[in-house]
C-alpha cells in the first residue's frame, strides 16, 4: 500500500504537507467574498453570513498567518 497524508489527525494527516499555498488561500478568500455579496443580495442572509464567515477565516489564514501556510 502507498504511503500518503491522509485526512487524518496526527503527524499524518491533513496539512502534514504544508498547508495550503498562498495562492490558493488568495483564491479562497475571493470567491468567498462573492459568494457571500451574491447570496446577501439574493436576500439569503444565513447562507450570506456564513460565506462571509469563511471568508474572514480565509483572510486571517492570509494576512494574520492563523495556522501553519
């Protein structure tokens, strides 16, 4: 069987590679700020809180360097 990082906690598991890039935390970031602008506008105000959640969380993995990147 392959050796692989997993999903998995432990020394193993997911970000026992490095993390996410840059670019596609950059990417993340942006698509989350349009999700939430559209669903805001579509009057969908729980689902739009949400996406604007995820996309603060993506800005601090970002800009504040929350977790490892």
């Amino acid at each position: 069987m392959a050796r692989w990082a997993g999903w998995g906690a432990g020394p193993a598991g997911a970000g026992a590679t490095g993390g996410p890039t840059r670019t596609f935390l950059a990417i993340a970031l942006v698509s989350c700020a349009v999700i939430a602008a559209v669903l805001f506008v579509q009057g969908r105000l729980a689902a739009s809180g949400v996406a604007a959640c995820a996309t603060i969380y993506f800005a601090l993995r970002l800009f504040a360097g929350l977790g490892r990147s």
